[in-house]
C-alpha cells in the first residue's frame, strides 16, 4: 500500500530578493514499510520537503502546486484541524538537533506522557505503562523516566526523542538527520535502534541527511535531491553499486570509505544553482564532469531507466561508461565561475615525485595525472632530515574547574579535569599524524598544546631542539611564524571586519615585514598555492563574501603565508558540505607534501584520517590509546577501543554490515586517575588486571603501539564478567 | 620607489594598496553612517544636537544681554520681573522708563531669560559631551581588560564595578560637591567615577564572546601581542556599542547636570538649564504663571535629552536587529 504520494510538489519561498523555488515538481512515493533515504548537500530542499508534507512551512513559504497524498488524503486540502489530528498520531517528525527541544525543566518521563494522556486519550496509569514500554523499545532503562534532560547524554536524549515520537504508534516516521553532531559510537547505536525499530514494528521511514553512509546502514531505497528537484530515484543495492546520475558518482567518490579507502576523493566544484533563477537546462550542469551541449537547454525529466530505477540525465543511457570514467579524480577538476568570482579548485592528486620523501609514502599508488598548474617552488621552507620535528614527552595538561572565589562560597569542591594524560609522540618533518576519538578525549586540548595556545601543566614539548616551556619573546615570535593552526568553522576564523588580504597580511606585519610590495607578492603566491585563482580577485572580498569552502582555502592559506613548517588542523572539513570537503584535504594533502610541512589532523571521523594521514593515534580520557601507521591502525587494530571505533564507523555500501558494537556510549568524566586502565570500565575485554595494573604500552616491529594489558605479561588475567550490550 | 610600485600596480590593474585595508577605521564609519542612514530618528537626534552646538559656540554673538548682569532702566533700577514683549501690556515698559525687547522676559532680578537660555546650552553640551566621552573612554577600556585577561584582573575590575553600582548616584554628586567647589565638573567627575559601570560591564560580556572566536586565536597563533588583539582585533568590534552606551550617557548627563543644579549644588556663577529652574522656582515664578521662564529651560533639557536617546537606539538597532520588529 502506498502511504504516502507526493506530486509535482513546489515549494516557493519570498524572500527580498525575489522568490526561492526551494522544491520544484517533485515527485515520490513511499509504500509502506519502506525505508527511503532522501540524500543531497544543503540547500537543496530536503528539509523544506519535510516541512511541506507536515505543512510546518516557514510564513513566507508557499507551496506552488502539486498534491500530497496521504494514504489517499490530500494533505493540502485538509483543514487545519484535522491535519493537526495526524500530525504525530499518523505522521511523525524527529526535526534537525531535535535532542535539544526536549523541555529541560520537565522530568522525561513526565514529558513522554503527558504527550500520551493528551493526544493518545491514554489514563494516567496506561501513560506510565506505555512510556515505560516506549523507553524498553529504544533502549533506554526505564528508572531514567524520572530524570530531567540534562542528566541524559546526547545518544540518551536522542533515544527519548525518538520514543517520543513513535509513542502515537504513527504510520510514517520522517527523521530529519538524525545522527548529525553525534558521536561516532553513538551514532552508530541510534542507527541500530532505527534499524530494530523498523524491523518490529515495520515502520515506515523517510530519513533525511547528507550522509550517505548513514543512509547505505538503514535505507532499502535512495532519492537524491538536488537543487530542489529529485535527480536519482533507486533500491538501495544498486545506487551503491551503480549510481546512474553524475551527482549521485561525485557525492559517492567524495565520501572517504574505511573499507575500500581511494587514493583521491573528488570534490564536486562549483555551487549549486541560484534558485531564484534557475537555470533553463539542466541544473546540475555547471558542475557536471560529463556535460554537454545539449545538458545546457533541455531540462531533463527523471525517466525510468529499468529496475524501477529513475534518473534525470540526459545522458543516462551511457551510464555504464561515464561510471569508469568518474573513477579518475582528474575528471572533476574544472575551473569555475561562480557567484561572480573565478576560481579554481583541485581535486588533483599530488605531484608524481613528492620533494619530500617519506616513509610509507613512496610506496602509495599516485595517479597518473599530474596538475597543469605547477604552484611556485617552496621558496624558505626548511630542510629535510631525520630528527623529529617535534617531541612529546609526557606531556600532561591539567584544568581545575568548579574553584575560584564564586566556588567556594557556593561550596563546590575543586575538581581536577586531566583533559591531556601523560602522552608522548614525535612528529619528523614531512609527516602528517592524525589524532581521533570520540569529544572529550582531549584531541583538541592536544591541538592548542602544540600550537602554545595553552601551556602544559606537565612534560615537555620540544619543537625542533626548543622547549615550548620555556621560551622567552624572540623565540616565541620566531616560533609562532613556523607553527600554525587551521580552525573548524571557517566562519568564525577570519575577522569579518578585515578584508582577505588584510587578514593575510597581518601575520606578515607582525612578523616584521615593512615592505608592502613584498607582502602583497607573498600573499598573492599564497592564495594561488591554494587555489584561489586569480588571486586579486579575492583581496578585496570580505568573509561574509564568499562560501565555506572558499573560506576554509582562505584559512589554509593564513596557515601557510608565513611558510611554517608545523601544521595543526582542527576538524578541517566537519563544518563544510560533503562535495567540497574532498577539496580542501586535497590542497592541504598536496601542499604538506609539496612543501614537507608537519602536519597534525583532529579529526572524529577515522575515514577522513587513513586519507590524509600517514600515522594516526587514537586518543581516550587524555591519552594515547594506540598509535601507529595509518593502514596498520585501521586494518589491524590492536586496543579495544580503537576496534569498537572502527565498527562503529558507518560505511557507505549496503552490502558492508558493521560488526556489533560491543562498547557502551559515554566517556566517563576525566576528574579521576585511573590506576589501571581508564578504558576498562567500557571495555568488552577487560580483565582483572586492568583495573589495578597500568597497561603497557607494546610495539610491534611496524612501529605501532598498543597501550593494552591483551598484549602483555597480564594477558592471562582472568577476564571481568559483565553484562555487555 | 613607492610611488612606481604604486604606479605598477596601477597598471597591472592590481587594486592599490590603500584599497585593499578595508581598514576596521572605515569599517567604523561605515557603521556609523548606516546608523544615521537607517533612522532618520537618529538623524533627528543629530540634528538636535548640531543646532545647540551652533547655538553654544556662537553664544555671545547672539544672546542679546549678558545673563548674568541685571538689567537696569533710566532710574538705574532692575527691571524685575518683565514679561516677554508679546505678552506685556503695551506702554508698560514705557511707563517703567525701560524698552521691552525680551523675547522670554526677565528674572526676579532683572536678567534677560532668552539669554540665560542660549548660555544653558553651552553648560549643557560641555557636561554632556565630556561626561559622555569620559564615561565611554573608561568603561571601554575597562571592558575590555577586564574581558581580554579575566582572572585577577576581571575580579578586581567587576568588583570595583559592583561598588559602583552600589553608590547612589545624585548623593554621590552632593558630597563631591562638599569637597570641591561648586563648578559643572563636578558632575562629569561624579559621572566619570561611576557610570563607567554599566559600559564596562557590556563591553566585558562582549568581549568574552569575541575572544573566543576563532579569528583571534588565529591572531594568537600569528604571533599577535595581547595589546595587537585588544585594539586591532577586539576593538572595532565593539566600539559601536562604546557610542551606543557613549549617547545614552550625554542625555543622562544633561539630565544630571539639571538635577543637581535644581537641588542647588551647582556653580552660581554659570547659567544652566537646571540653575534657570532652581531660579525660578525658588522666585515663586510657578504660583506667578511665568510659564515663559520655566518651560523654555525645561523644552531644552528634553530635547537634547530625546536627542541623546534617538541616537542611542539608532546604535541598538544596527547592533541589535531584533529590537527592529518590535
């Protein structure tokens, strides 16, 4: 039976500059107990979708034209009583960042049925049943009925959300991205409860993100969005297997894969179209690797294509073809002209003889195609030899928190946050390390220890032959002219009251360069080395001018005006959209290698470190869990923690089941010391010892460290018997 | 040299050098002018304003008497109590041995009042303008070091703030005025030593919420001095609200400066609005309907007043886009 029908919708929105076509003619059907994924980058119309079909539009939306149909009712005729009537009994909603609407000042439980007594005509005694059964359903112990919302972690609200919403037994559940901003093991658990859930009680499911993986883990079919208008329609299987729309292989190539790593991810160039005035043709066009003539003038209509698939390409009969040319990255690589602006971006690989060679790096497989544009030679950038860069030697830091004259009139006890646990490293020129683990483990406390953002409370940081601790002002500045940082938000990193060329300039100033001319040539060189092409384009612009991937190229280039030879980067890509964060990794790959530039990566998503990293470490409660090579670390993980970090990682192919998570979520707050193992009380493997024993830390001949009692002189320890989930 | 680099890029269609700042300064400006741009109640306001500057500066050119000096007829006598020409009884004037060309009459003591009222505005305007820039200054400052460095430095300055928040305002006056003499400074002192209070205590939570922001670390990882963050990262930032708190604090000096003169605790010897009042009250001119001496000084006092609190909104709105739909 077909639950839900969606016809030629249009959804226009008024704005001053003229009217938005936020949806335009989209069709869609949903049968029930489908499971349809509805993919595509921001902005193009996936939420404003949602919003139309439970009639939530904004006030200056307006839906143009076409039908919902819901199990036969049209939607749009329905007068607003009784579209209230189904909303949440028939059709329910988990919006975006929906775990922060819970009511912080009303106990879960009592929320949970109050929504029942009210709109499920429940008795008070049936509400309680009831939402203690709802709790069971999503996993979640049903003594937490009388916490209030803050006591929950983020995976437990998100969990109370979703009973929330099933608590009307609906017959379709629309999830707006549903796991955005949750941490992988999280994740990874409120995917499972979604699947459970589906398979119980055959729900039918819309789920709404721009992550494919998450959609390849849940959904049985896909549509993808973009620019307002569906461009793909298939089962689940063959999407992964053979995408049939250009857009569908670009965002497939763009996503890095644990399981099937690639040498180079594509980034998909250019903006999506104006929607105020759409282009005539097709709108995927300006960023189609295979466009032609003819894509510019006739507006392809999604057609079936056989197998119940349907694509709106004008070239989709030669799919099989364009799928083995879109493996080379090359081909996505295109000079663009948007919002006004020239620029270039790569998605190219790096140069075929890195001038820095590297351990582990000549071996990789480079592909054949090489950039037409040489960026100018490395002009002061260090020399290569052997003696690490940087050291760390037990380096702790420690915050005291809750102290403080305000404290202690309220009576709080200081306590002691170790935020960076006795963790030690070397980093050689040229080499690029990435630190992960779930928030909260101290990768980012790591990160401003490196750059002397904060200083440590213990251990020493030496950068080539220096001491961080104890620096006085001239070695400081020098310093700070050789090591850099790259931010998360790319919004928030450059003054928005400087233009770009003065925010490039002013690390030039501060380091003593008075000759303007001088400055202007090297800021000039640097935007080029990034891609900003023409430079002078860009000088004049102000933040706010341009977009996040432009941005973020701006902040790179900050980085690298001063020729450093250390670079820290903090979540580079988490804040930008799938299609163009392959982009940046690139530039900022090659441009390590070019120039032999140190790097750190901060990252939580491991695909994104065995891209761009040579060694990756993992991080918990403070300190180093396991380091080693890249491939060793994903393919052979040794500590327990890192295994469970790799299961948890969604993988962006249907036919890949994730092993069973065996951890549960939540980091223990860091204000203890552990005397044995800090991961312990989660561990699926723990033993007696590695509550009492500090675990070893054990060195394969590869270079790769394990920090674990398995692999030690307590490895016969008896194990601890625990109820896992 | 510089001149052919100039000239180089010219050609090169490089923008110049100048172009290319985007310095915070004219960022500023630009603010400013969208304040005045966007509210023309601000614009009003600043109009306001400029008339009584015009009016302060060229004061001895147009009151047409002395303010203080009585005026005297042909017997030498003062001319008390004079109504303004247009009310007076014809021949009246005649009839005292004196010609009537006062616009608002004269005092109890025979000053001409329409020329009292030009001299207020120059007590008016120099209490407003220098309370205001003091009370801006120092709370800026103030926030912003309070906000930048925290720790010991935030405890001593917010605690201080916390006094001053304690002290009440118009006693405050009085007793400074027992220590010094009785002179207009007095209130810019007082003004100055207290209200910095509510600007700083803005500027800090505001400064909290910028240092935070990515850009500044970068600044700090760019080898940026702390003094570097605070003026040229920090600053531009939040200067709008400095004149934003800097206009609601001309009005409420004016404001101030009228009180304390009413109470009496002003200089004698300089004509306010606020002393004109205490005149004439004290002269029983309300029971003698002299409505020509009160209700000009009073006129006066809340227009620059309202024109001190236009511009301020004016600020609020561009600051705060909310307030716009309210």
């Amino acid at each position: 039976m077909t639950i839900l029908s969606i016809r030629d919708l249009s959804v226009n929105y008024a704005t001053q500059d003229g009217t938005v076509q936020a949806v335009d003619g989209v069709s869609l059907d949903l049968e029930e107990g489908q499971r349809l994924g509805l993919i595509g980058e921001s902005g193009c119309g996936k939420t404003t979708l949602l919003k139309a079909i439970v009639q939530v539009l904004p006030r200056n939306g307006r839906i143009a034209g076409g039908k919902i149909l819901f199990k036969g009712m049209d939607l749009l005729q329905l007068p607003a009583a009784e579209m209230r009537q189904l909303r949440w009994r028939e059709i329910a909603t988990i919006p975006q960042a929906s775990m922060d609407s819970l009511n912080p000042v009303q106990r879960v439980g009592s929320q949970l049925t109050k929504l029942l007594r009210v709109r499920g005509g429940y008795s008070k005694k049936a509400a309680l049943k009831r939402a203690a059964d709802l709790f069971d359903l999503v996993g979640l112990d049903t003594e937490r009925l009388t916490h209030y919302p803050h006591e929950f972690s983020g995976g437990m609200k998100q969990r109370a959300v979703i009973a929330m919403a099933l608590a009307l037994e609906p017959s379709l559940l629309i999830a707006d991205e549903p796991v955005t901003a949750l941490d992988v093991i999280v994740q990874h658990q409120i995917l499972e409860v979604l699947r459970e859930l589906e398979q119980e009680l055959n729900l039918t499911v819309m789920l709404i993100t721009h992550d494919i993986s998450v959609v390849a883990q849940v959904c049985d079919s896909v549509s993808v969005m973009y620019a307002g208008r569906i461009v793909e329609q298939a089962a689940a299987e063959p999407f992964f297997s053979s995408p049939a729309h250009p857009y569908s292989l670009g965002l497939q190539q763009a996503f890095p894969n644990l399981a099937r790593p690639r040498d180079v991810l594509v980034s998909i160039e250019g903006y999506p179209p104006d929607l105020r005035e759409p282009p005539s043709g097709c709108r995927f066009a300006e960023r189609c690797p295979f466009v032609q003539e003819a894509c510019h003038d006739i507006d392809p209509k999604l057609e079936a294509i056989g197998d119940g698939r349907a694509a709106a390409c004008l070239r989709s009969n030669e799919m099989d073809v364009l799928r083995v040319q879109s493996e080379d990255p090359s081909l996505w690589q295109r000079v663009e002209v948007a919002q006004g602006l020239s620029l270039a971006e790569d998605g190219q690989p790096p140069p075929k003889s890195p001038p820095i060679a590297m351990k582990g790096d000549l071996d990789a497989p480079l592909p054949a195609t090489i950039s037409a544009e040489t960026p100018p030679s490395p002009s002061q950038w260090g020399e290569v030899d052997d003696a690490p860069l940087l050291e760390l030697q037990n380096v702790s830091k420690r915050f005291k928190i809750g102290g403080g004259l305000a404290g202690l009139l309220r009576g709080d006890k200081e306590q002691t946050v170790y935020a960076v646990n006795n963790i030690s490293f070397s980093l050689k020129r040229g080499e690029s390390l990435g630190l992960a683990g779930e928030s909260g483990c101290g990768k980012s406390t790591t990160g401003k220890l490196l750059v002397k953002l904060i200083d440590a409370s213990d251990g020493e940081i030496i950068f080539d032959g220096a001491d961080l601790a104890g620096m006085d002002d001239d070695s400081l500045l020098t310093f700070r002219s050789r090591v850099q940082l790259m931010f998360q938000n790319p919004f928030e990193a450059l003054n928005p009251r400087f233009t770009l060329y003065r925010s490039l300039t002013e690390p030039l100033i501060i380091h003593g360069w008075k000759d303007e001319n001088k400055r202007l040539d090297r800021v000039i060189e640097t935007l080029d080395r990034v891609n900003l092409r023409p430079a002078e384009v860009f000088l004049d612009k102000y933040p706010h001018q341009l977009s996040g991937g432009q941005l973020q190229r701006v902040v790179l280039a900050r980085a690298l005006v001063l020729h450093p030879d250390f670079l820290v980067a903090d979540e580079p890509v988490s804040m930008l959209d799938v299609s163009v964060r392959a982009g940046i990794l690139n530039t900022t790959r090659r441009l390590a290698r070019e120039l032999g530039l140190a790097t750190v990566y901060i990252s939580h998503d491991l695909s994104l470190l065995q891209y761009t990293c040579d060694r990756i470490a993992i991080m918990y409660l403070g300190e180093i869990v396991e380091i080693g090579p890249s491939d060793q670390v994903i393919n052979n993980p040794q500590h327990p923690y890192t295994k469970a970090l790799i299961a948890a990682v969604p993988v962006p192919d249907p036919t890949i089941e994730n092993p069973p998570l065996r951890i549960q979520e939540g980091i223990p707050r860091p204000t203890e010391q552990f005397i044995g193992c800090p991961f312990a009380q989660r561990c699926p493997d723990a033993m007696e010892a590695c509550l009492t024993v500090r675990p070893p830390q054990i060195t394969d001949e590869n270079e790769h460290t394990a920090q674990c009692h398995l692999y030690g002189e307590h490895r016969d320890s008896p194990k601890l018997e625990r109820q896992l989930p | 040299m510089q001149q052919d680099a100039m000239a180089r890029e010219g050609q090169s269609g490089k923008p110049t050098a100048r172009f290319r700042q985007g310095s915070a300064i004219r960022q500023l400006w630009e603010t400013n002018l969208e304040v005045f741009q966007r509210d023309k109640m601000a614009l009003f306001g600043l109009l306001i304003f400029a008339v009584f500057a015009l009016v302060a500066i060229l004061a001895p050119q147009i009151a047409p008497n002395d303010p203080l000096n009585p005026l005297k007829n042909n017997n030498g006598d003062w001319i008390k109590d004079a109504m303004p020409y247009w009310l007076a009884e014809p021949g009246e004037d005649e009839a005292e041995g004196y010609t009537n060309t006062f616009l608002l009459g004269t005092t109890n003591i025979g000053r001409d009042i329409y020329s009292q009222l030009i001299h207020g505005s120059r007590s008016a305007l120099l209490v407003g303008f220098s309370a205001a820039a003091a009370v801006a200054v120092i709370g800026t400052v103030i926030g912003l070091l309070a906000g930048y460095y925290g720790g010991w430095v935030d405890t001593i300055l917010m605690r201080a703030a916390d006094v001053a928040f304690g002290i009440p305002f118009i006693p405050f006056i009085i007793v400074i005025s027992a220590f010094f003499d009785p002179s207009i400074w007095n209130v810019v002192i007082a003004m100055a030593l207290l209200l910095w209070r509510d600007t700083g205590r803005v500027i800090r939570s505001q400064v909290l919420v910028i240092k935070e922001q990515a850009f500044v670390s970068a600044a700090r990882v760019s080898g940026a001095s702390d003094l570097r963050i605070i003026f040229v990262y920090i600053a531009p930032s939040i200067l709008p609200l400095s004149f934003l708190y800097g206009s609601f604090a001309i009005a409420w000096a004016i404001l101030t400066e009228a009180s304390v003169s009413f109470l009496g605790f002003s200089d004698p010897e300089t004509i306010s609005w606020g002393y004109m009042l205490q005149d004439a009250f004290n002269s029983l001119a309300l029971s003698r309907e002299a409505f020509y001496w009160i209700v000009p000084p009073g006129l006066c006092i809340m227009l620059t007043v309202m024109a001190g609190f236009f511009i301020g909104r004016g600020y609020e709105e561009v600051l705060f886009p909310r307030l716009r739909r309210m």
